[in-house]
C-alpha cells in the first residue's frame, strides 16, 4: 500500500468521514488545522508547510 496524507480544515461539520477513510485507505495519515475555513492552504499555510515536510520525513517516503 501507498502511504498518504489528508489534511482537512478546521469546520464543523467535517467534510471528510475519516472513519471510512481509515477502512478504504488503512494507511493515511490525518492531519487537521487550527484556526482555518474551508480555504486551509492560504489562511494557515505554515500549518499545511509543516505537515507535508513531517510526512515527507517519515521513512519511506518518495522524495521525487
């Protein structure tokens, strides 16, 4: 399996059932915002910067 990250927004509801993400896609990493709306990478861009490095760091990761 191919590891993968998805990182949502902070809103209520949630747009993402991660329960079913977790079933389908056993491997995927969560990641969530503090403070954002639906326009996560521009309002909190260091936040999604600094999850994508992290989940490029894990070993195993495909640098490109």
């Amino acid at each position: 399996m191919v590891p993968g990250l998805y990182v949502a927004a902070d809103e209520l509801p949630p747009r993402s059932d991660m329960n079913r993400f977790h079933e389908q896609f056993p491997q995927i990493l969560y990641g969530k915002t503090v403070g954002s709306g639906h326009f996560c990478q521009l309002e909190v861009s260091e936040q999604i910067n600094a999850m994508i490095e992290r989940f490029l760091a894990l070993p195993g990761q495909a640098h490109g």
